[in-house]
C-alpha cells in the first residue's frame, strides 16, 4: 500500500507534546511550519498537522516551561516564532519518552496475547 493509499495516523492524546519536543531536541530550534513539515517528514506523510492542532501544543509546552518561543526572521526573511528545547524541557522529555515506552510495551503485551 503506497503512502497516497493510507489512512492519516490520529495522535493520540499526550504524543503531540512528546513527538514535538523530540522534533526540536534532534533539529534545534525550528518555528512551527518547519515543525509540521518535519513530523510529517518522519512519519512518511501519516501525520499532517493542521494551525489549530500545533499552535495549541506549542503554547502549552511554553507555559510548562518545556521549550522557550523567540521571534526571528525564517530563511525567506518573514518574521516567525522560532522555539526551543529548555533545561526543564530536556528532563521532561526524557520522562515522557520512559513513559511512553512503557505504556507501548504494555499495549504490544495485551496485543500479543493469545486469544
């Protein structure tokens, strides 16, 4: 099945924070189209975030503390919001990322079970 025949992949509740936190610790500071088009990138298409999906994530992981938001110029001279990656953003990310492999290793294990 080609990418053009799947499905979108939905997020599922509490990935965004995760996957968009990962995203600026392996690629620095990006602003949020750069976001998007990485995560859609990876996910070989699956993922197509909208404005009123990112945007909310991106503030939210601002008020936590998580990353930290600056304006600047992008590489065609318009002014975005470039954001990044914070000491407490670091920890957290590690946090979320066990907690996450947990919680899929105990999914695979009830999928992996013998009917």
């Amino acid at each position: 099945m080609s990418s053009k025949e799947r499905e979108p992949a939905q997020i599922l509740q509490g990935t965004l924070d995760l996957i968009v936190m990962r995203t600026l610790e392996t690629m620095g500071p990006q602003h949020a189209y750069q976001i998007a088009t990485r995560l859609e990138q990876v996910s070989d298409q699956l993922l197509s975030l909208n404005q009123g999906t990112l945007y909310p994530a991106l503030v939210r992981l601002e008020q936590y503390g998580w990353i930290a938001g600056a304006w600047g110029r992008t590489e065609n001279n318009r002014e975005a919001k470039f954001y990044e990656l914070t000491r407490a953003g670091r920890k957290a990310l590690e946090k979320e990322t066990e907690r996450w492999r947990t919680m899929a290793a105990l999914v695979e294990r009830f999928l992996a079970e013998e009917a």
